[in-house]
C-alpha cells in the first residue's frame, strides 16, 4: 500500500484540449477512490511532442512518484501521425528508464479522426475511461515501489 501522500504531475497536449482534458477528470476522479489525497499537478504543453522533454524535467526535480501524459495525436494529411506518436511514447518510456519515476501514457492515436461530433463524442468518453486506467496503474505500480522498498 502506498503510505505517503504521492505527488502526480498530469501532462496534457493542447491539441483537442476539448478531449486531452477528459484522460485528466477521469484520472483525478479515479486517483481520489485509489490514491486519496495525492497531489496531482496539471500541466499543460503545445502538443505531444513536448511531453518527453517536459516529463523528463518534471522528473529530474525529484518532486514527483509517476507523471503521467496525455494526448491525442491525429493525421493531419501533411505529416506522418505514427512518426510522431511512436516518438512521443518512446521518449517518454525512456524518461522512465533514465530517471526511475514511473511515467504513463495516455496518448492515443486514432486511425481516420475526423472533428464531427460522433467520433468527438466517442473519443470524449474514451479518454475518461483511459484516464482512469491510468489512475489504476499509477497506484498498481506505486504499491509495487513501496513493497520493493520494504
């Protein structure tokens, strides 16, 4: 179990902020059932590709037990999405490596997005859901840090 208060910095792109913004409720409302009284520390970023850099400056404060990011990169018809996602989602698992603080992804990048209500709704609702996934792997692993520590 995890003992002390655990402090969370909660990454989020700004493109589809309108949807990015949901991974966030649905970990904060998640993490208050599992993890109560952890201090998650929003912050937001241009895009997806700044996550990296930022998690790894967050981490290397020694302020935080995980980070966690979110974002939802898209084809935009002028670059390649998948480039850009598979860059975010590395950078980020060797922010982890390097620094030894656990960081999450909720970066998603769906095949033929398009801004019309249906898929906006639908990705709205599923990002909530992520987020809570999010909350349940933040705690699983924080739990699993504490037991390798005792």
């Amino acid at each position: 179990m995890t003992a002390k208060t655990q402090k969370i910095a909660f990454i989020k792109a700004r493109w589809h902020a309108e949807i990015v913004d949901q991974a966030h409720d649905g970990f904060v409302a998640k993490a208050a059932e599992l993890l109560p009284g952890a201090d998650i520390v929003a912050i937001n970023v241009p895009g997806a590709f700044e996550m990296p850099l930022v998690a790894k400056k967050l981490a290397q404060t020694g302020k935080y037990d995980a980070i966690v990011a979110a974002a939802l990169v898209v084809d935009g018809g002028i670059y390649r999405h998948d480039f850009v996602a598979g860059a975010v989602v590395d950078g980020l698992m060797q922010v982890g490596l390097e620094t030894g603080v656990p960081v999450f992804s909720v970066s998603l990048t769906p095949h033929n997005f398009q801004p019309v209500d249906s898929l906006i709704s639908y990705y709205t609702e599923h990002f909530v859901k992520k987020g809570g996934e999010a909350a349940e792997a933040v705690k699983q692993i924080l739990d699993l840090e504490a037991t390798l520590k005792a």
